[in-house]
C-alpha cells in the first residue's frame, strides 16, 4: 500500500474510533454532521502531533569527516 494510502487509512480509522467515543461519552446511537466533523478535526490535530513528536524525536545526522 503506498505511504498516501496508509496514510489516509489511519486517518480514517483514528477519525471512527473518535466518533464511536464520542457517541459513547454523549450515551447517543445516533452521529450528527457536528459529530463527525468534531472526529475529523480531532483526528488531524492527533496526527499532526503524532508527527511532531515523531519528527522531534528523529536523531540527526552524524557527520564524518573534514568539509572543504
């Protein structure tokens, strides 16, 4: 599966699982658009975060060697 695609898929099972908390907390059966977009959102701002601190935590290059 390419990078995009996983991607997105992650994003969408992360956005169902929020929803399904959602509806949980609220004792409801029922999502309306609110809910759903609420899920979306949340689910973006929880990967981004994801990638921050998984960019943050990348070590750097060691370099080797004289420059020049």
């Amino acid at each position: 599966m390419p990078p995009s695609v996983a991607r997105v898929a992650v994003r969408m099972r992360l956005s169902a699982e929020l929803l399904a908390a959602i509806l949980a907390v609220d004792g409801r059966f029922r999502a309306i658009l609110d809910d759903m977009e609420r899920a979306d959102a949340l689910a973006d701002v929880l990967l981004a975060r994801r990638r921050q601190r998984v960019d943050g935590h990348r070590p750097e290059p060691v370099r080797t060697g004289r420059r020049g």
